[in-house]
C-alpha cells in the first residue's frame, strides 16, 4: 500500500526512512488527486499526508468516506458557523467533523510535551486546533501553554498537527495512532510465511477469456465441471471439483473465491489461484487488490487500443486475461505456466 503525500515536500523522505519496507510513500500529483470521477489513487492509499491545502475537497472526503486515513500538518481545526468552501471539512464517520485549515505563516521554535519528555517542534501560531475535548484525543500539547499540538479523531482516521514538521518520534507515534503496521519483529515473532493466492482475472466485458484459461488447463474435464453459462451470467465452478494443475517445479490449486475448498495440508510447492466469479467490484477490489485496481487497469487497456477492435465475442487481446498475484517470486515461471 502506499502513502501518498500532497503536495512534494521534503517530509517524503522522512516518511520514506520510517515505514520502509512495510509501506511506499510516493508524491501526489495534482492531476492525480483530482481525477475524477474515479479517484484511482483511493485503491492504492493506506494513508494521505495533507501538508497544504488539497484543490478537490471532494476527492478527500470521498477518500475518507470509503474508509481512509488522513494526516495534516501545518494546518488548524476551526469551528465552522457555516458554508466555507476554503475549509477541508472530513468526517471519520464516528461522530467527529472537522474543519481543517491550512496555514502560511512563518513557524517559530517550541516544544510539545509527549511520552515524558519534551521535543522540539516548529509551531505555526495562527494554527489553532479548536475542537471539543471529548471529540478528539490529543496527541501533543505544547509546554508553553499546555494547548493542543496535535490531535485524533474519535474514529482514529483523521489526524491534525499544528506543526508543519514532526520528529521522527512523533511521526512514528501518529502513524501508529492512525492504525498503521510497520516496524521491526524478532524471528521469534515472524508467523510463518505462505505464498499469497493470485487471482485468475478477466475483462469484465471479455469475461469468457476465464473459461477458455480453464478449459485450456483441464480439457480433460466437462465444461459443466469449469464454468457455465446460466441466465446470461457466468458460473464458476463447484467447490467439490478440485482441479489442480501441477508440474515438476509448482502445483496450482484452482479455488472458486468465496467459497470452502477441501483442507489439504500445505506444501511449499502449493501455489493458490483464485476464480471470481464475477469481476470485481470496487469495495472488492480494496478487500481482494489493494495494492491494484484491475478496473482501472481494463480501463487504460481500452483507452490505447484500436477502436476497430470491438468484437469481443470473437478475440482475446492482449490483456483481456490477467493474473495478478501481490507477490511472485519469479514473473518468467509465471508467464511460462
């Protein structure tokens, strides 16, 4: 997943030295976050970092909505008496509202008390977090007025610093706060480790190319065994029809997704691959491909290809058949399979 950062500020590489490997922050271009309607970039964010004001409100709020997380610095939380379109208002949807407010000014040296001890911090003055004691948890609060430096919302998703910067320990601790996993583990710690199941995909106005892979793989068995065709809809096959295609390096099991499958016991050989039975819809997507939306993905495919092209009944194009795995250990055993 990644962590995205809005707009390119230095803070990427801070962010970049602390959730290295767990988690990859990435700059957000303006194009990017307002492409809309689609907002392809929500699939992929484990976390937004707001260090100015975003141009679509819209864009966040959707963002939040669907369940993401958003971290500002820099900014204030205000108490809005009516429509200001300058204020970034998100709710984390547990009762908590907030109106952000990012600031210009030039930010002086202070220090926050946290965790019994005292850390530097830049602090913008005209960055207020006005908010309701019982709505929010603070973070930080400064040691010069014992006002709040940084807070949290109830829902634990939406996280504001009046500080343009953090250190690395306040940063670590907010992240934490937010529901973010990362950091070090001893072996003894580590669970063991399986390889990921891939997803045996197809586009979504092609999705017979998932039919034809099976039928290619097992032409020993009926059709009626595979996949069917029932109403117009596709069915994927019976949890009871265990098919397994196996060679000298890997054995694949082929399992309907959402449905049991027969216990075996693991081998390291094993590899998993799941059938959807339909494609993908998007709260799938984020359960099933966080890391990728194959949506998105088809969409691309069709915007570069030959109109003349449109006879899917009859062809199978390049990319109409896709399988997607988080982790591989080897692309060229994949393709060669």
């Amino acid at each position: 997943m990644d962590i995205l950062l809005y707009p390119a500020s230095p803070l990427i590489e801070s962010l970049t030295t602390l959730v290295d490997p767990h988690y990859l922050p990435q700059i957000l271009s303006t194009s990017a976050l307002a492409a809309s309607p689609a907002y392809p970039w929500h699939s992929t964010c484990a976390l937004l970092v707001l260090v100015g004001p975003p141009p679509d409100h819209t864009a966040i709020r959707k963002y939040v909505e669907l369940g993401g997380r958003v971290l500002a610095l820099g900014a204030g939380v205000k108490r809005s008496l009516g429509i200001d379109d300058t204020l970034l208002r998100i709710s984390d949807g547990h009762g908590t509202s907030l109106c952000i407010d990012f600031c210009t000014q030039t930010p002086t040296q202070e220090s926050v008390q946290f965790d019994g001890a005292q850390i530097p911090v830049p602090r913008m003055h005209s960055a207020t977090l006005d908010v309701d004691a019982d709505r929010v948890k603070v973070l930080a609060r400064f040691t010069s007025d014992d006002s709040p430096a940084g807070v949290l919302s109830q829902g634990g998703r939406i996280a504001v610093w009046s500080c343009p910067s953090l250190h690395e320990t306040l940063l670590r601790a907010t992240l934490v706060a937010l529901g973010l996993q990362f950091g070090t583990h001893s072996t003894e710690e580590q669970p063991s480790s399986h390889i990921l199941p891939q997803l045996l995909l197809a586009h979504p106005q092609n999705w017979k190319v998932q039919e034809r892979v099976l039928q290619s793989l097992f032409p020993e068995r009926a059709l009626s065994s595979l996949t069917l065709e029932e109403g117009g809809r596709n069915v994927s096959p019976q949890p009871s029809q265990e098919m397994v295609f196996s060679d000298e390096a890997d054995s694949f099991h082929f399992h309907v997704l959402g449905e049991s499958h027969p216990e075996r016991t693991c081998e390291e050989k094993d590899k998993d691959i799941l059938l959807p039975k339909n494609p993908l819809t998007p709260e799938q997507e984020q359960l099933h491909t966080p890391l990728f939306s194959p949506s998105v993905f088809f969409s691309a495919l069709d915007e570069f290809r030959d109109k003349e092209e449109s006879n899917r009944e009859s062809t199978w194009r390049m990319g109409d058949a896709l399988l997607y795995g988080e982790v591989v250990t080897s692309t060229q055993s994949m393709l060669h399979k």
